[in-house]
C-alpha cells in the first residue's frame, strides 16, 4: 500500500458487517489513490476466540475487549460502530466526544431522540453513516440522472425491500429480534436503507401512512411495514419492506416514474440500472437495459473493464473512497449523522402512523428541533 | 357456426370495449363448443354513422339509436353495456327488469347505492361484468395454485396497474376525465381490476389507507391512487393504479408471497407466470418462468398448440365461453354484479378514506346491507 | 361483413393450420378494410366426421373429399393448402393451371426442383406461402429499422429455433416423422422459417456448412440441424433448428449486430423487440425493451389500443391482411412462391452440406435456374 | 493474515489481469482457511514507472524487469504469468524447470506444439491456468447439476462469447491485435474460455467445422470465429466469439438441453443460473431463476450472506482458493496445464477447420501425442 497520512481504525463488532467493513478498509487503497492509509488496527467485541480468528483472517493488529477505553485511545483515529444497534448510541457519542472519526452503522440509532444526541455530539467531527446502498455503481448513475433532470418532473416514487429470513431466521440473527438491542424489525434494518435512498434520490417526505405488521407468533419486532408518502416535491410514493417474501433473498427494488423518464433498479442485479427515456423515437421506446460497468458509468473506471460485473461487497469500498475524498477536500460526507437524523424522522413517523392509525407528518413532529 | 339455442345479442356503445365484445362474441363459437349461439343482432349508439361502420365491420345485423326501445325488445335475448360508465345502471336496470341477460363493463356503477341497485334488479337474471383480467389464463392458473394451497398461508398481496396516457391523453378518452360521466379516473378504471382480482384471489378487504392524486391542473378525476390494506385473511397488501406512469403501458401487475410459495404476473406479459415453489431443492430454488400455453394450462387447449401464445382479446372470448358455460350449467357465473359490489365497497372505502385521510373499512359501512 | 368483391375459398387441409387460416380468413375483415371480403366456401379432407365438426365450428359452406374436383370447381377463387408437405406440389400445381389465386403452408415443398416447378406453373396467379412470422408486428418493426439502416453495415446473424416436441412427440404428429410425407424434420418445420426471415431482413446466402442429427432411435427425419453461414452483405451468421430443446416450446430466437446497433427478438414474447442503439448516450446504452404494440409501429393501430397484446393468430391475419392489399394493388406479395424458392436452395444446400460435409453454396448449384 | 506456509509469488505482467491476480493472492485469505499465505514478493515488468505504480498500490514487496532472473529466484516459490501470450511459453518452460509451481493465464500458448512443450516440462510442478470462469459460483453449480445427471443425456450445448470493443479498440488493447503477440483475436482471448468451459461441463470434442472472421480492414487477427461441433457424448452444439457484437460487453453465455433439464448461463449476470427441471409438475415448468448467492450453492458461503452479489474478481479469488487447496490434499488442478492443451488441440482444429473449409478432429491430428 502507499505510503499516505495514516488512520488507525478501531472497530467494534465483528459479524457480517465486521467483515463487510474490514475488506472494505483493505480493498480502498487497491482501487482507489487517496493521502490518507488506513490501518486496521484493533477489533473490539465480547467473544474473544471468534475474535482471534476474525483478526487473523483479516489482518487486525490487536484485539480488545472494553469498548469505552477503545475510543480513548490516542493511536487510534477512527471508531467504526458495527454493533446491535442500542449500543450505536453509547459507543458513538463517547468516540465522538473522544475527538475521533465516527463511522456507525445504519439504523444509526434506537430513536430519533437518541440520533439527535448523537449528530450533536459528532457536529465537529467527520462522519459517516453506513448507508452503503447511495454507493452502488447504478443507484449513483440513477442520482446522477434525476439530478440532471432528465426524468423531469417527478411523479412517483416505489420502493420494496423484500426479503424472506424472517420466516426462518438462523440462531445468528437472534438480536436482530430483540426490541432492546434491535429497536425494531424490517422498519430500522431494511425500510431505513430505502428511506436514506428515497430522501438522496427525491427529497424530504412531507407525510406518512403506514402499517406494521409481524407474522411469527411471539416476536416482538416488525416483520413487515408498508407505508404511504406525500413528497414536499409533489409526488407520490410507497415504501414496503418485510422478511417475509418468501422467494425474495435481497430484493431492495425501486422504480422512479417522471414525465420525462423513468428508472427501475434490483440490488439482486446490481450492475443494471432500467431506464426509459420518453425522448427517444416513439418506435423504439422502451425501458434501456443499462448494464452500469462503464463507459461513462459512476466509479467503473477504477475497478475493471466495461462488462466485468461488481458485488455487494463494492458498495462498502466505495463508501470509503467517497469517505476519504470527503477528508481530504474537507467536505461534508453523505451519508453523515445528520443525513441519518432525517432517516430517523421519517422512520419515527411511520412507526407514529401505523400506531395512531393516522396520516403522520415527520417535519411536523420535530419544528422546534 | 354450429346451430344451437341462439342468443340475440343487443350491444349498446361501440367504442375500444364495443370492439372487443364483438371480437369475443364472433370468436367464442369458433373455440369452444356450446349448446348456445351467439347472433350479433343490434348494436346501439349515438354516432349513426361510426355506428353503421361498425355494424358492417362486425357483421351486427341492424343498427339502433334508442336504448330504452331496445332493452324491450322481444327479438332480444342478451343486453351488453359498453357506455361510459353514467350509463351502466339506468340501462342495466331496465334490461333487467325486462327479463334480460345482462352484461356490463366494469366499473359497474358511480356509486355502491347504483351498484347495489343494480344487482337487485338483476337478481333473477344472468349478468356478467367484464372484469375479463379472470380469465387471463395465467391469471387462471394463479387462482388455481392459490386454491390449492401451493402457496400456503397468504402473508403479502401487492399489486400497481401502471399507464401513462393520463399525461398525454387522445381525444377519444375525453368521457373519462368527466366526473359525471366516468364517476373517477384511474380508480374506476384501472384500481377496480386490480382490486377484482384481489378479491379473488386473496379475498375480502378489512381496512384500507389511501390518498388519491391528480397531476394534471384542473382535471376533476384522479389520476392515481395508492392504497394500504389489511386483508381478512390475515395478510398484508398495497395497491396503486396510477396514469402517470411514464414509461408503462398497460403494466397490470402484481405479487403474492405465502409461506409455501410466491407468484408474479404483469398483464404486459400475460403468457407468462412467475412462480416460487418453497419446496424446489434449496439450490435450484428461483421463480419458475412458466410460459402458459400448455400442456396443462386452463383453457389453452381451446387454441393452439403449446408455445403458442395468446392475446389480450383472448380473456373476452374466454369471459363469454365461460358464462356460456354457467348459462348451459345454470350455475352462477363470477364475476356477477353483486360480485362488482363488493369491488364497489372497496372502491368507495378507498375514496372515503383519502377523503377523510384515515383507516376505514368497506365491510363496517355496510353492515345494514 | 362489408359488401365488396368476393372471394371463395376451398382449403385443403384442416388440421391445426386449417384451424389457424380459417381464423384468419374470418377475421381479416374485422381488423382490416378491404374491397375484398373472403368467403369460407368448401373445406376438403380425407376425414369427414372431423370435417364435418371443423366445418361447423368455423362457418365452411360445404366440406369436400376430392382436392382434384376442387380446385376445378368455377365458383372457387382461392385454394389455400395446409396439407403434409408431400401434396403441395400437385395441388399448388392443379390449382395454378386452372387460374386459381394459391395459397400454401411451409415449406413450399420437398425438393428445389419440387418448388421451381410450382413457382412457373404459378408464375400468372398471385401466390402466398405462409411464412406467417413475417407479419409478427415485432419482425416487422424489425424489418423496417434494419431498411432504414438503424443498424447499419450488419457482422452478424444469429437464428435458433428451439422447440422440444420431437422428445415426446403426440400421435397427432405422426405424418411429420415420416420422411415420405414431411420429407425433412427440424429442416422443413422449423429451418425453413428462419431461413426465411434471415433472407427477409439480411439477404442472400452466400454458402453454408451444415451437420443434421437424429437423436430418436429408428427416425428417419432429422431431430436437429446446426448452420453456420456467409452472407452476401459480408455478415456472418448460424442457425439452429431443434425438436430436441427440452424446456423451449417455440423459441423462435434471433440477434442481430451491425455496426450501429443491434437487435434480438424471441417469438415466445413476441409483442416486445430488444433494440440496442450505439447512438444513445454512452451511459444509457442498453437494449431497449420495446412493448410493440403501439403508437407508431407496424400493424398494431389494427387491433387495440397500445399496451394490449396481440398473439401467435394476428401473424395469419396480418398475412392475409397483406395479401388482400397486394391484390387490390395488384403488387407481388412477399412471401410468394418465388420467395420460397430461394428458401428451398437454401435448404437444400444445409442437406447437402451435412451430407458431404463440406461447404456449399446455394447459388453456384442453380446457376442455370 | 494467518501465519502459515508462506508461498513466495513472483508475478510477470502488471495489466489487466495483473491487477486481478494481485487483488485475488491478496483477498483468497479472507475468505478462505488455508495452511498457505501468499506473498506478493515480486512484480515483473517493462514500464518500470507503471510497474512502481502498481507495485505500491498492491502492495508488491519488490518490483524487478528481469524475468530470466526472476524465475531463477530461490526465493519465489511461484511464477504468474499474465504477459501477452507470446511469452507464456519461454517464461513458463524456464520457471517449471525452476521447479517453480507455474500459474498461466490463457490462452496457454501460441500453438499446440507449445502448449505440449508447457506441459511436459511442467509435469513435475503444481500448474494452474486461469480459466477462471471454472470458478464462477454459478458454473460450478451448473457442473454440479450436470454431473449428478440433473440434465440426463445431453443433447445440444451452444454457447456464444459477445463482446463489442473490437470495433473500437482502445490503445491499451494494442497487443491483442498483433499476431506475433497475441497469436489470434477473438479464438485464443473469447472462444478459448467457452471451449475450456464445454470440455469441463460436457467433454471432448469429436469434430468441428468453423469460419474465422475479420471485419477491420488490415487486422491480421480474426475479430469473429464460429464453429459446429460434434461432441464425443453424442451431443451436437455450436460455438461464436466475436469482438464485433455491438451491444454486448462481455456476453459469455451458454446454454445446455438434455434429456431432463436445460441450463441457461450469462457471464453479465453471473450471480445467477436458469435451471429448467422436467420433473417440475407440467403446470409449473418453466427456467428457474436461481439467485446463487446460498443457500446450498458452491462457495458462496465464503463470502456475504443469502441475497448478496459477487463479482467479476472473485472468480480469480475461488481459482486461487481451490489451487491452494489442491496443493494442500496435493491432487491434480484443473484447468492445469494438460487440461489447457486439450483446448489448445479443440483451437487448432477450429483454425485448420477454418482454413481448409472441412470438418476437422481435434483427437485424430494427435492420434501420436
């Protein structure tokens, strides 16, 4: 690796997203010219032997224990949070207040309260919010062309976050349905991800009706919420998001309709991205199967040539990159703490919807804030 | 074709509908082999001279400008109602009380008091509603795996009929954007299809959440309506039928996930259907893309070998070979009005709540009925 | 049916094409003007119960057992054969020199020399083989995109047709597996129709290199042949024509590469054409997915409105539709006799080709023709 | 990284394929357990700028432009050939006497003459070459199935390799179009991975006839090349490469029909396999789509969970995983370097096919070998 300005990266937690975000602190530098290095310096968590094999396999140099002597730690100059998610809160606020650079992942908390402690905390240093799917080489092309308006007007918004786990979770999902360490179901753990890409992709929601759904006997977290949105830009959208699609592994699918075009994207075929252009000849009109691997495509040019296929794994390495170019133009990284304050609102006010069994506005709950 | 008992058939309006009818009642005699025969005997409408082109066109032996002449008449054994929607019950109504078999476009009625009318002066003789989406063979073979139990418990329903003329719309849909003569817009039109099929497949509707939505400045119809539901099977569902969808057709499509299974079908597509069978070896498990055209299919033997696909004009000719079925079985035959009713109530909740911006449910309003 | 020029039809032939072509005759004249209006006249066969039933289900005037009497008879205008491939010849050949407008199934017949001779004996009546694929509203497109040059300087052509029937054939099928009634298998069945096509959109064949295969023990007419080609226009191409594809009924499939574009087209979805053109801006490239059923393409404004598909049936009826207008025109229609001449050497240079293994030129065979 | 035998890896060639091999040696240990640790000793070059360049953005301990010298190093323990093809021979022939395990990315050499002087002086070291495409988790269930005979007696096998960057090449392809360099166009870079692929999936080649294509004015090496064949199996299939498909990138695809199933493969969509199954029940048949993402997939249980994609580099990451699993069980690779001299033969005799306008056998040219 180059030699560059060095970031010992502390992290704490290490299941999926553990290693999700260790060979994405890796895989940066391979891809992508940067100042700065990044060292994986400590891994922190409970389970001490898989933590041993977690650090060999990926070449942590120290492991740890206590998490609140972690973010103290003068060689260390991140604290990446890939916790259950009602220690998000406690862990990132302390980091933060510690002066470190906080990455966190996503529901960034248990409350919208509990987020606005934390981007509080945070106002001073840099942050970043895993809300990787902004990343994926196609959702950019997407923002890239409802930003150049060429879907014109937009007139409606569709998202559906289906998966089918919930039906038959594995033992290694077990917080995942605790409310006290999980805080909700399908709402923080898939609808967050769809709301983050809803407010980047088409603005702030100005008002929400929702249900909220759980099938399995007993569970005390939502396996399905469905909800309907009113834009501040005029149009009209719905979200669902649920573990119990049965067929559906991944299924993180949105359509965009506007009068001048409209897009279709599946995170289970990532590299594509369908888009219609109502400007083309009215003979040939119909939805443009765009295999987004370049030429011209958002971030393509630094992995392989056009028609070689990226993965899951790309959307957390290209969130470091942005990250780290975010440091060095000392810019304002997207998705922050702040960004994930809204998602936060929105989320609240849906849970507010289906509770009340009313139309619930997220702007209006927090004017004073 | 065949001698059999012979139905006279008297059609009033000759529009888009007027011609499909004629195709299937011509065509339906050529496919199926009944004990009834179809004569093509009066059709009636206000344009005399589009009127007598049409008649010569189809073959209609006479041409008539006065529907309430032609509901009395004895040499007239079938009333088929294809005007704009206003016109539906006052016709319906006088047809059935002069003993008449009587088929009418959907939506049935402006009103669920229109409906219900309706349906109680048809109560002795046969009707029909062209909710012809029910014989969509593929359609035919989702109701039959669903009945069968293949999919299992019922845990999601989720449908959008998607077009986009709204945006640009051709003069001769200039009724359809008067409320007095079309009742609504795209919920009429293109919700009560999908919300027909919703009620037979997954059954009846407890509660609903809607907002409705007009883009185009200074239309009095909707444009588009989305919908939240609570199914009384204990399922979750969405709907959305919208003419603002850039890019779409006549994208009729929807979504079943059951604890056994999952289907999918868009009416763009209508040979073909989409099934998930939980029960397929975990590694070759994925949506089945099953062509419908045989062997095996309902109603594909009628014409042409496997692999041979069918058209949209296709489910007219098999909405009448059915009812002439129900007629030669004396068996009810579905769709019927009262069947159209229950669409109406569901209609009519949907308006009632984005009106009121609350939950409301169709079978609490009529619970005196 | 309007008042205009009559035309009477006898059809040899009443099997599943008898069916398909009787169809058409009826419906043309729903869909389409015309100053001429067929008549259903005489229908000739040798079973005459199922005659008898055919003729009754779809309006034949009279059933007939003797082709020879048939087309001698004066109040016959058109013969329209639908026999096994080995009448053909004596038929189209009677039915020409008594003046009889002749209509004939594919492939024209079982030699080159077979086809030469009923092309001159034909050569002063207007004459039509149903190579219906050329009416599918899709190929037409197709064709029209390719002639105005959208694809420009063409490399390559690619054909598969790819059915399974040939693995479990129906005793229906019996006259199509003997060699002395159907003279080829996959070749005359499915070949010929895409050879047709290829010399429609691409043009003449310059030489080929063939292998022929049968899989059924004891068959004596090929299950499938595999071409490769040399196009006049400098493209090269393969084809491939199967009865042994386990999991395709009819696909029907072509690609098409040129220098600014390219297109694919699979007859199991035949309302939609894939359309990929270079000159779209580099980051939307992709095929697009052209539902082909209107506004501004081929046929479709016949039927019904954009977004209602049509099926395998409408090929016979924009054929006849056709050649209706050919005949007021008084123009050639295409696919003549003569057409199908050129398909017939091509087939025959494929047999040849297999047969001494080596490449072989369709038209250095004919030079004398 | 775990300490285990260390494996001392000296790499020649630093394009395209350098980086995907380096980024393999570097991520095989975070998802694979294994006794051997890679190191990225040396890097072997030309451009001793790029060659720094690239040594410190991967990491390469030493950067050298000798590879005489280099292969002679008692401190490498493995060579990776990823030069242009031209010195695949010299290199690998020098390191294999070395005693050197020998990694080679294909087409292993210019000739068959070669490939056999490769083998032979490899015969006593560990070899691998990089047909990589072996290794994408959906060809190898794809192998799975066909080999537990999920497909029965195989019957067709078709594959076509569409690439469109022939017709526009970039400066850095410049080699790929020098015979003295890259040896062929299309055949050794595209149709040597879809021969490797059929000889894996459904054996040997008996007989092939083939056309090579050059459409750029002046290039010496062929931009298109088709092929029928005759496999040993009874099967009949046929192959293309082109780089002149314009629209498609990087279109490997293949298809296989047998007896009981059919498979559908796609390299721009390779997360997944169309599986179809004739023991499905007649009403559902129809391809599968099968996401192979887990779970019960090959290898994807290395990697993220159900749901989440891989990409174009991990094909690279598993070859090298199951390489470094063989030398621990010391079995056999494949494709070692005796297997690549069985596609080398299958080439030759599409080019001597080609030439001599006749069929040609791979097996009985080497009847002495």
């Amino acid at each position: 690796m180059k030699s560059g300005k060095r970031l010992n990266v502390g992290m704490i937690g290490h299941g999926f997203m553990g290693r999700a975000h260790s060979n994405a602190f890796h895989q940066v530098g391979h891809f992508f010219e940067s100042s700065y290095e990044l060292k994986l310096k400590v891994i922190c968590g409970r389970n001490q032997a898989q933590l041993k094999s977690t650090a060999a396999q990926w070449g942590w140099e120290e492991i740890a224990s206590d998490w609140e002597a972690l973010v103290e730690r003068k060689d260390v100059d991140v604290i990446d949070i890939c916790t259950p998610n009602y220690l998000h809160a406690p862990i990132a606020i302390a980091a933060a207040e510690a002066g470190k650079i906080v990455l966190c992942e996503k529901p960034l908390a248990m409350s919208v309260e509990e987020s606005e402690r934390m981007a509080k905390a945070a106002k001073n240093v840099p942050t970043l919010v895993w809300f990787n799917y902004r990343r994926v080489h196609a959702i950019a092309l997407c923002k890239k062309l409802v930003d150049e308006g060429k879907l014109g007007e937009i007139y409606h918004y569709r998202a559906t976050y289906l998966q089918s786990w919930g039906a038959e979770p594995a033992s290694t999902d077990a917080w995942r349905f605790k409310p006290s360490e999980a805080g909700s179901g399908a709402m923080g753990d898939l609808l967050s991800h769809s709301i983050d890409l809803a407010l980047m992709l088409n603005g702030a929601v100005d008002e929400v009706s929702a249900l909220v759904q759980t099938f399995a006997p007993g569970r005390e977290v939502d396996d399905a919420v469905l909800v309907l949105t009113r834009f501040a830009n005029g149009s009209v959208g719905s979200f669902e998001a649920t573990r119990y699609a049965i067929g559906c592994r991944n299924r993180n699918y949105f359509e965009i309709h506007g009068a001048r075009g409209a897009i279709r994207f599946n995170l289970e075929d990532l590299n594509r991205l369908n888009v219609f252009d109502a400007a083309d000849a009215a003979e040939v009109q119909g939805g443009h199967d765009v295999l987004v691997t370049g030429p011209g495509h958002p971030y393509t040019s630094h992995f392989w040539p056009p028609g070689h296929i990226l993965g899951y794994e790309h959307t957390f390495i290209l969130t470091m990159a942005d990250f780290l170019e975010s440091l060095e133009k000392d810019e304002t990284f997207h998705a922050s703490f702040q960004d994930a304050v809204h998602v936060q609102r929105v989320l609240y006010a849906v849970e507010e919807s289906a509770r009340t069994k009313s139309w619930t506005s997220p702007a209006m709950q927090f004017a004073n804030s």
